[in-house]
C-alpha cells in the first residue's frame, strides 16, 4: 500500500497502486510527489519503476530533477567557488540605468498607470 504528500501538504493513504495511476492519469500526483510505501522512505514517485509507464505517458518524468551525489554536488561547489568573481556596485547601477532608457516610454507608462491606480484607490 502506498501514502502519498499532496500539493497541499498532506498526507494521503494507504491506497492501491490503481488509485496511485488514478491520481497520476488525473494530474493529482507527478514525478515529483513524496511517495511511502509500507512505512519505507518517502521517495519522489519518479523512483518507483512500477509507475514509470504512467508517468511517461503523463509527461511527467521529464519534470523530476536530476539526482547528483553528494561527492559529485561538493565537487561542483567548489569548482564554483574557486572562481574569481567581482561585482561593481557602479557597474550594476549603469547597467539598470541603461535599461531604464532603453525602455524609457514602457517604464514612463507603467509609473503612470501606478501613480493613477493609487490616485484611484486614495479617493475611495
């Protein structure tokens, strides 16, 4: 019997792994939701083989992350961490400022429709 966590946060279960494809064909579950099965551990429903057929045709398989192991996830942060990076406080500033005038008018516009919108809801 399997227990699942829905989207809401609660826990579902135990129910047969036909209601588990039920939920799965009604968008209900993904690759994604915390699956239990017989007081295990919770694991994405992407791990469980028998469901694989039904999440493909779902499309959902494609939407699981992928798993990296720990040795390889330290691996990966400090090679991102060895990296020499500098930010300018000025550059970021410039920057933005040359976006603001590339779209003065869109941003000339938007500022009007806020400023009215507070005009309008001031008066009520």
């Amino acid at each position: 019997m399997y227990k699942i966590i829905g989207a809401d946060g609660n826990e579902y279960g135990p129910v047969s792994i036909d209601q588990v494809r039920r939920w799965i064909a009604e968008g209900r579950a993904d690759a994604r939701t915390k699956v239990q099965i017989d007081g295990g551990e919770w694991k994405p429903l992407s791990e469980f083989p028998e469901f694989g057929a039904d999440l493909a045709s779902k499309g959902a398989v494609a939407s699981a992350p992928p798993r990296v192991a720990i040795t390889e996830a330290d691996r990966i942060a400090a090679e991102i961490l060895a990296r020499d990076y500098c930010i300018y406080i000025g550059d970021c500033f410039s920057r933005g400022w040359q976006l603001v005038k590339k779209s003065f008018w869109l941003t000339a516009g938007a500022t009007a429709v806020m400023l009215l919108i507070c005009v309008a809801l001031a008066s009520i």
